[in-house]
C-alpha cells in the first residue's frame, strides 16, 4: 500500500516534469527560431542552427533519460547490434504498440544515432501548440493525414502525399537526422489485427510506401536502416502505469541494415520493385514478431542489462 502511493507521488512529479521540461524547451526553441528569421546574415543562420537549435532535441531525451530514473530504473532490457554513428544519416523503422514508444525511443538511442524525427499529422500544430510548433520549427515533416477512401475518391491525394514526402526528404538534407518510420501506420490493437487480418501475431502490417519514398529520396547520404523492435511483454503500459513504473519491464532490439541496390527504385510505378519492397519489410517483420512471441513466453526477471558488456556500441 506504502509502496503504491509512494510509486503515484512519483508518478505525478514525473508527469509535473515531463511537462515543464517540454513547455520550457518549446518555447526555447520558438523564440530562437524567430531571431534566426531576422537575422540577415545566413552564415549566422546556420551556426545557430547548427549549433543549438539541431542539438535541442538531443538535451530534451536527455532530460527525459533522467525523469525516467525516477521510477523506470532496472526496467530495461536493451540489446542491438551495428556500428551506429552521430553525425549520419538514417532511416528507422518500428512496430507501434503506444504513445510511448516516442519515449522509448528517445531513450534507448539518445547520444547513439543523430536526432529522431518522424512524419506528424498537421493537426499536431494547434493540438500541441507549444510542442508541435517547435517541432515545425526543427524540421520536423508535417503531412495531412488521407484515409484510404479519400484516397479512392480521390487518387490525387496520393500524389500529394508522396510529394510532401519528397520535398520532407529535402529539407532533412541539411543536418545528420533519423527519420523514424513507424510501418503499421497506427498503433497496434487486435481488433485492428483481425480487420486487417495480419499474418502476424503481434505486428500489423508493414506498409512499405513511405520508407521506400525516403530510401529513393536520401540514398546518396543514408548510412542504413535501423530496424527496432519494441516489445512490452506483460502488457503495454498506460502513460500513467509508464510514470508510475507499474509495469514488468521494456524490451528493445535493434540492427543496422544496409541498404543495398536492390532496396532503391520506384516504388509507385515499378510493381517487381514495390513487390520486392515489401517481401523484405515482411521477412524483417517475421523476425521480429518471433522476437516478440519469446520475448512474452520467457518473461525473465526485470534487470537492465549494460549494453556496452553486450557488445552495443555507445
């Protein structure tokens, strides 16, 4: 009982934390932002960029790293394999299980890999006033969301979308970024398991599109492919289970991959390489769901294992 309420004050000076952590680091961002936009000396414009602006997502996973001590500490077990760099450029791809995967994320690959980025729906911008347009002033991509009957309607939003992707690809030209690409398109539940009868047990279907777009667009700076694998294997936790730390444990797995010849082309108008895409995205995703299904059956005691003695580079 003792310990249950100790755990939930915890958890309330975690969220207290998380959010003023955000709210300071947002409007940081947003106020540099602005005097970068007058400042008439690009050279100038870039340093800042460069210098603080760029580095802003990396002290804010930081920050997060620490707040999770307070009640996630020897809750992780984190294995993964490749020589992974700061300062290239990757493409990242992942099951969705939960808002926290964000979180996850951050942690395990902060200091490791350049900044995470990911693609946000536009109506982040006023949902998240403070945090969504920080991230617009990042680089971070926005896209409208299109439902696949809209699509059918009108086959023009598709175009739409891929370009908005191609013309995102250009932008994170300018700093080393990992552009996170989460397949499923949507967070996992079964009852979105069995309306789209997935041959997996515990992923959805992999959509292949997008990632093949950005391999197409940045194959001449991308280092690889960073396959991740997040698995909660009691149950995934709620936000407030998460601050809490009422939970078993988080299991992460990752490998660098490369991205080979076979991988580049044209993915809308070529149907062997699109047919090619995916089987590759579906032989990744049969691994890692095998991954997974051990991962719930073993269920081993909770300890977070040093990645370095694993062989992980730092």
């Amino acid at each position: 009982m003792a310990d249950n309420m100790i755990r939930s004050i915890l958890g309330v000076i975690s969220l207290f934390l998380y959010a003023l952590t955000t709210v300071l680091l947002a409007v940081t961002i947003l106020c540099v932002s602005l005097i970068v936009c007058i400042i008439p000396v690009r050279k100038w414009r870039f340093a800042i960029q460069k210098n603080f602006l760029q580095r802003t997502p990396s002290w804010y996973s930081t920050i997060n790293s620490l707040i999770m001590r307070i009640n996630t500490s020897g809750k992780w077990d984190i294995l993964g394999t490749g020589q992974l760099q700061k300062n290239n450029w990757y493409v990242m791809i992942s099951n969705h299980r939960s808002w926290l995967d964000i979180l996850v994320l951050d942690r395990v690959f902060n200091k490791k890999i350049p900044p995470l980025k990911f693609f946000m729906k536009k109506e982040l911008l006023w949902q998240l006033p403070f945090a969504g347009l920080a991230c617009y002033a990042l680089g971070y991509p926005f896209m409208s969301r299109h439902s696949h009957a809209a699509i059918r309607k009108n086959p023009q939003l598709k175009g739409q979308d891929v370009a908005t992707t191609k013309k995102a690809c250009q932008r994170l030209r300018h700093f080393p970024t990992t552009l996170i690409n989460f397949l499923e398109g949507t967070r996992f539940t079964e009852k979105k398991k069995e309306r789209q009868q997935s041959p997996f047990q515990h992923l959805l279907k992999p959509h292949a599109g997008g990632i093949a777009v950005v391999m197409h667009e940045l194959q001449d700076i991308l280092a690889g492919v960073v396959s991740v694998t997040i698995c909660y294997p009691n149950k995934t936790p709620s936000v407030w289970e998460f601050v809490c730390g009422r939970f078993e444990k988080i299991v992460v797995r990752y490998e660098l991959l490369p991205i080979t010849p076979d991988l580049i082309g044209d993915y809308y108008d070529d149907r062997n390489f699109r047919a090619h895409m995916q089987q590759w995205l579906n032989e990744i995703w049969k691994k890692n769901d095998v991954m997974i299904e051990e991962q719930i059956l073993q269920k081993p005691a909770c300890s977070e294992r040093s990645e370095r003695n694993k062989g992980v580079l730092q």
